[in-house]
C-alpha cells in the first residue's frame, strides 16, 4: 500500500472516531468503516506496526456492530464483524481437498542437498538452479479456499485427501483475511496451505494462565495450536491468540479458464493445452514460488516473503540455512529447519510428484538440541486418570533457549528399556524445540553409585495401593 493511500486511510480513520464520538454515524459509511478497520488489522496483524490504540479500534468496531445491527440487510460476509460464528456441530464435517497436502522430503545434512541439486539439475536439465528457501513452521497445517476473493473454507491436513472442515475457527485467527482482492491478479478461485501456531509469548502466557487455574499446561505450541483448530468453541479459539503463515498455492483457476495445479498448468474447460498467449496474461507473480509469496504478502496474508531468499546454486542455500539455524532462538515463532524449492513453477513441473512428496522441494531439518545433564531423583506424579508417571529431576541445564529441569519419563517400561538410573549422566534433548526427553544414559561414564529406579507401591498422592492393568504401560492409583 502507498503512502498516500495510507495517509488517507489514516485521515477517514480521525474522522470516523469523531463522528462516533459525536454519535453521528450513518449507514452510507458503512463501507469506509470496514476498509478502516480492515487497513488497522492489516497494521495490527500482519506489521506488527499499529497506528491506532486499543480504545481506538474498539470504538471504530462497536461503531460498525452498531451500523450492521441497525441495517442487517448491509451485514456482508468479509465484514469484520463476521470472524466470531456460532460453536461448530458435533462433528467437524469432512472435506476434500483440491489438490492433496503432501509431505516433503527431508534432508539431515549438507549431502543431502547436494544430492537434491543433482537429482533438480538432472530432471531439469539446468546448469545451475534457482532456489526459493524458507523457514519451516512448526505448526498445525491448514488449507484454504478463496472463492470470487472471500475466504470461502479452511480445513486441516487430515490424511493429506481429506481434512476437517474448521470453517469457524479459522476465521478467529487475524492473520488469515476473510476476503482478498485475487482478482487483482486475475485470479477466481484459489487454494492456499499455511501453518497455524501459537508464538512463543502467548503460548507462556496461556500455560501461565492455565497454572492460576490449576489446570494442567499444554504440552508445546504445536500440539496447542492443533488441539485449538478442532476446539468447538469459536470464541475460546479467538482467545488463545492463534497465527498462520501461509508459503504456497496449491490450485487456482483464473478469470481465463486457466486451471494451475502442483501437477502444471491446464484448461478448465476441456483440459487442452494451454496457448501461450493466455499464459502471458497471467501475472508474473504466478510464475515462480517467490512471485507467489510476494502477491501472498501483498494480499494482506501473513507469509514468509520477508524471511525467504532466493538464491542460485546449492551451497549459497546451504549457507543461508547455517544463518537462519544462527538466529532460531530469536524469532517469534518455533522453526525446525528451512524449505528448500525450486523457484521456477515450468521447472516444478518438469521434475513432477511422487505419491508421497515434490520432487521440487526439500525440508532441511535443523539438529535436534542436546545436552547432557546428571539425573539427580526421580519425583511421582498423579495424572487426572490416575496414571502414574515418572519425573527425572535433572542438575539444570540450558537447552535451545530454555532452561530445562525436569523431565517426563513416562512410565515404567521406558525406565527399564533406557536402563536410566538414579546418579546418571543423561543426554537430553528438546523434542520438536519443545519437548524435553532423555535419549540415553551414558554409560560408559558410570562410577558404580548408580541407583537403579524402584517403583512406588503406594500412590505418592493418597496413600493407596496402585496397580498395573494388564497390556498397559502406566501403574494407577485405583
């Protein structure tokens, strides 16, 4: 957005307060009131640069709520007051996707990418190829569906065919607009994929929240944001602050009858090829993953075209994926490695599918992080099923960011499987950036005062006795 256009929003936004204020508001700028409002989410949302206080867009929406419940023949669907709906039916209904949600591969190590380069230049027939890198969300996956510019549905991944449809809870998260001008790019119909999660703030923040109340934590932001998608309360969805990125467009069907697909290009109508001559009339920003990201981000949408880099040749990715692992512990948000894709969508196309992954694109997982610490005891907790479960109590001991103390062990049968004893050095590592979990014992620096871990027979809470249903892992207080 320009800055004129922005300095006039700006002005209408002074205007539309003090005609509130002086409660003078009329129908017939019902329309300004929303694209001021949209314009402050976008600000709010998307920037992280608002212009506008709290009071000030709580005032400027309570006009707006007082406009539609006066005339609710003017209520329209991409109205900011249309992100709360009712509660979801019992069961999310299930949908298909336009085009499968596949996996990517992934890649452990440098040779991995360079075997990935091979394999794209080879298929591609290209001396040197041009990479779109990204980071890789930690996050719930989600589709969406824009249909004539309104966001029409959002579902999840399910098994990649079908997913849930999670309509209601979608439209709770700002980031995700409820219309975009796609038109402006000629397009009619789209689906897009992004990542839903929870920052690293307002994830302490909730879990802190929930520890006033005595209830238990959650277990990482990404479980959080999953289990919140499928919450059937719309309004607790909107309360635990939930974001998406979204780095991909999956289908389109333009004004032209041009159908794109991850599998290429094609007629809607007929499925013949398609001529050149309309191909050239599609926006140069349907032409690479990058142009994708950039429209993405110019439509008001959350994406990483701020973080991508495009880059040729293989090592110069290797070189930004170093860097951006170098600043993980500093953004917002949890990563867990970087997107590698081929920027040119015709090259996409040469290379093509399996039925598992793109050939076209790489996930380049960041190492796990490790550290070793002594296990000092072992403390029993009394889950609310009455499930017994083993905590290691660890010297402190500072892990991606994170101080890390304690440890689920579980139950029993990891115990015994890890030979995890009282008095050992421990390696531990933060599972998904989150979890903290023991991989093994060290052995070979045992002295011989280790102890091994004996089972309570009572229960740590009450005093009972606790058993061991058969075919079951976990001891029970009964």
């Amino acid at each position: 957005m320009n800055n004129d256009r922005v300095k006039a929003l700006q002005e209408a936004t002074v205007e539309l307060l003090k005609t509130i204020k002086a409660d003078k508001l009329k129908t017939d700028e019902i329309d300004q009131l929303r694209e001021v409002l949209r314009f402050h989410e976008h600000r709010y949302y998307i920037q992280n640069d608002p212009l506008v206080s709290d009071f000030e867009y709580d005032t400027l929406y309570k006009g707006l709520e007082g406009l539609e419940k006066e005339a609710p023949d003017l209520v329209v669907p991409d109205s900011p007051t249309q992100r709360v709906g009712k509660g979801l039916t019992k069961d999310f209904p299930n949908v298909s996707h336009l085009v499968p949600m596949l996996s990517l591969d992934n890649s452990y190590n440098s040779e991995d990418l360079l075997d990935f380069d091979r394999k794209a230049r080879e298929l591609t027939g290209a001396m040197e190829v041009e990479y779109c890198v990204e980071p890789k969300f930690d996050g719930a996956s989600i589709s969406l569906i824009y249909e004539d510019d309104h966001l029409e549905r959002g579902a999840t991944r399910g098994d990649g065919v079908r997913g849930d449809d999670i309509t209601p809870n979608i439209k709770q998260i700002r980031t995700i607009p409820l219309s975009a001008k796609f038109s402006n790019y000629g397009l009619q119909t789209v689906e897009i994929r992004g990542e839903v999660f929870i920052n690293k703030n307002n994830f302490k923040k909730f879990n802190e929240g929930l520890a006033e109340l005595g209830l238990a934590p959650l277990a990482n932001p990404r479980n959080a944001a999953a289990g919140t998608l499928r919450i059937k309360d719309p309004m607790e969805v909107k309360r635990r602050n939930l974001e998406a990125f979204v780095y991909h467009v999956s289908y389109y069907v333009s004004k032209e009858g041009v159908q794109k697909t991850d599998d290429g290009l094609q007629m809607t109508d007929d499925g013949k090829e398609v001529p050149s001559s309309v191909i050239n009339h599609l926006s140069s920003n349907l032409l690479t993953h990058s142009g994708t990201l950039e429209m993405l981000w110019d439509l008001g949408f959350r994406s990483p075209a701020k973080e991508k880099k495009v880059l040729k040749g293989i090592q110069a990715v290797i070189d930004y994926c170093n860097e951006f692992e170098m600043q993980r512990d500093d953004l917002p948000y949890e990563i867990d490695g970087m997107v590698i894709k081929v920027n040119d969508f015709e090259l996409q196309d040469k290379m093509g599918m399996t039925t598992h992954h793109p050939r076209w694109a790489m996930a380049y997982k960041f190492k796990a992080r490790q550290a070793t610490s002594k296990l000092l005891r072992i403390e029993y907790q009394v889950g609310r099923t009455g499930n017994i479960g083993p905590v290691a109590k660890i010297e402190p001991v500072h892990i991606g960011g994170v101080t890390v103390g304690s440890i689920s062990l579980f139950n029993e049968d990891v115990i015994r499987e890890k030979d995890i004893r009282i008095g050992d050095t421990v390696l531990v590592e933060r599972a998904g950036d989150v979890i903290p979990y023991i991989v093994k014992s060290l052995t070979e620096l045992r002295t011989g005062d280790e102890q091994p871990i004996v089972f309570p027979k009572c229960c740590p809470s009450c005093g009972d006795e606790i058993v061991r249903i058969a075919e079951e892992a976990a001891w029970r207080c009964v």
